[in-house]
C-alpha cells in the first residue's frame, strides 16, 4: 500500500465528461429502438467536439464499424441527421475481421494512423464473433470482451460494442443484455437503450460503469432528424468536494509563476501547509491527474542525487 501511494498513475481523460471514458462499454438495446441512430449522435459530436446535450466533449478521432449496413444507408440517414455539416474526423467502414483472425491488426493500423483516435464504434459485436460457436458460454464472452478490452486500455481509446437484448424481462434491468453475464463482467459498462412501446419517440438510456455514476436519461426522438434530445437526468453527477491543498499549489503555480521546483518539505513551508512531507507528496501522487484536470497544473516528483524533487508547472495546452 505504502508503495502504491509512492505512484503517480495519470487519470484517463473522459471522451464524454460523466458520460463515456476509456476502456471498453457495452451499448444494448433492441432491434430497431434507434441504437445506430444514437450510435451516429455519439460519433458526431466527438468527432467534432460540439457538446452533446449537456455533457462536454474532448474532441478526436472516430471509427464507426457500421457491420450491419452498407454506404448509402450511412449517406441517408447521416444526412438527414446533419444535413452537409461533414466533417473530416469520422470514418467509417461495413466490413471487417473477427475476433482472431484479424480485426485487432486492422484496430491497430487505424489507431497507428489517427494518433487522436478518441472512439471507435462496432455494430454489432455479433458480426465480429466466430459464427462456428453456437452455444456461447461465461468463459467464452468473458474472454471475447478482455480481448477488446485489451486493445482499448493498450491505446487509451474507448470501444463501444452495440449488442441486443433479450425479449424476457429481468429484475436487474442489466440482465437482459443478450449473451451470459461474462459479457458484462469483463466491461467497463454498459448502456442500455429502452423504450416502452416500439411505436414510441420516447426512450430512457440507463448507464452503468466502473468511472461513472450510474445514470437514468429521458430521450425524445426529433421525428425530423432523427436525433435523440435529452429532457431530464434521474440522477445528478456527483463531484469531488473542493482539495484546501490542490487549490493553495493552484494560487501558488500561475502566470506569474508558471514553474516551480524543489522539496516537498520547502513546498510544505511555502504553502504554511500543517502536515508532514511525505504525507505531502503521497497526497499529491494520488491528485496528480486531479491537479492537472482542474487546475491545469503538471505534476512530477522525481528522485536526484540530492533527494526527491517536485515540479509543478503551469500547462498551457492539455493533451
């Protein structure tokens, strides 16, 4: 523990702010509720970096896997949700590998090629699954999900899987995601798309994951666009109380002082901070993604021949 606390481990910028973060989700819904519709939405806006509803966008590059159509539905409905506003950072494709034979080496490529790559999208996780296997076990989706997973934590991307749920009702709404609970197990998250009547312009999309707050959205469908607005948010996202230490070093490190190094026992000092050093330093280990995200200030701690060193140093521009 004490070692741990010895590490500086980077947050993960979110590619939707409380919404979507790195790593590797689940998005289900049932056929034709309007899941590649919503799954065009998210690719948009991050592709753009134009808010979605409410929620702030970190701006990047997207591959959208739309397996299970072809171009000229893609122009259509594309069209009809944004009219000409095109844009350069989308891609997309209606074919690729499977699992195994080749779909990570065609990921790799295009991650190798878009360093800014921010999402990629696959619909529908069936069309890139071994068709041979009929009866899909725990161990088997577990196994197909860490796979994927892999790649996106390898790259620091997020992987939106769209999948289909199950016509039976279960008391976890979760639970009907199609396939056994490895599927989930091995996710960072899930979204499930549901509305209560097929003819219905209403929806609710429930969000649960391991970087988020669980979530309940009201959806409205634009019949004329065909996009999903936002009405109401069930739950409210929760935010970190104010740090009294993180935002002394953020009066302290500013335009006028843009760099600082030393001791931890000197910035102890400086900042007439009532605690011990190293008890310091681990704080600002734990804080340092914290540091960086709010205040905008880079942290290092180093060891030199004469002892551990602190920087802190005003960053301009956040990647």
């Amino acid at each position: 523990m004490s070692e741990l606390y010895e590490n500086i481990y980077r947050n993960r910028p979110p590619v939707i702010d409380g919404l979507l973060y790195p790593g590797t989700y689940i998005f289900a819904g049932a056929p034709k509720v309007g899941k590649s519709f919503l799954m065009a939405q998210l690719a948009y806006h991050i592709s753009t970096g134009q808010p979605l509803w409410n929620y702030t966008v970190n701006q990047g590059s997207v591959l959208y896997l739309a397996l299970e159509d072809d171009y000229h539905r893609l122009q259509t409905r594309l069209y009809r949700m944004f009219d000409t506003a095109s844009t350069d950072n989308l891609y997309f494709a209606i074919c690729a590998k499977q699992i195994g034979t080749g779909l990570n080496e065609q990921l790799q490529r295009f991650v190798r090629e878009h360093s800014d790559t921010k999402l990629i999208i696959i619909d529908t996780l069936q069309k890139i699954r071994d068709n041979i296997i009929e009866n899909y076990s725990y161990a088997s989706d577990y196994e197909i999900i860490c796979q994927l997973k892999n790649f996106a934590d390898q790259n620091n991307i997020c992987l939106l899987l769209v999948h289909h749920t199950r016509k039976q009702k279960a008391g976890d709404k979760f639970a009907m995601i199609s396939g056994t609970n490895g599927l989930l197990g091995a996710a960072d998250g899930a979204f499930l798309l549901r509305k209560e009547k097929r003819t219905d312009n209403t929806a609710t999309l429930e969000v649960s994951g391991r970087d988020q707050q669980d979530q309940k959205l009201y959806l409205t469908r634009d019949m004329d666009r065909l996009t999903w607005q936002l009405e109401k948010v069930e739950a409210e996202l929760w935010k970190a109380p104010p740090d009294p230490i993180l935002q002394a070093i953020g009066a302290f490190v500013n335009q006028e002082n843009p760099e600082w190094c030393g001791t931890a026992t000197e910035l102890v000092e400086i900042l007439h901070l009532d605690l011990k050093p190293n008890t310091l330093t681990m704080r600002l280990n734990i804080n340092a993604g914290r540091l960086l995200d709010e205040y905008n200030i880079n942290y290092e701690n180093t060891r030199k021949h004469s002892g551990r060193q602190v920087k802190l140093a005003l960053v301009n521009n956040k990647t």
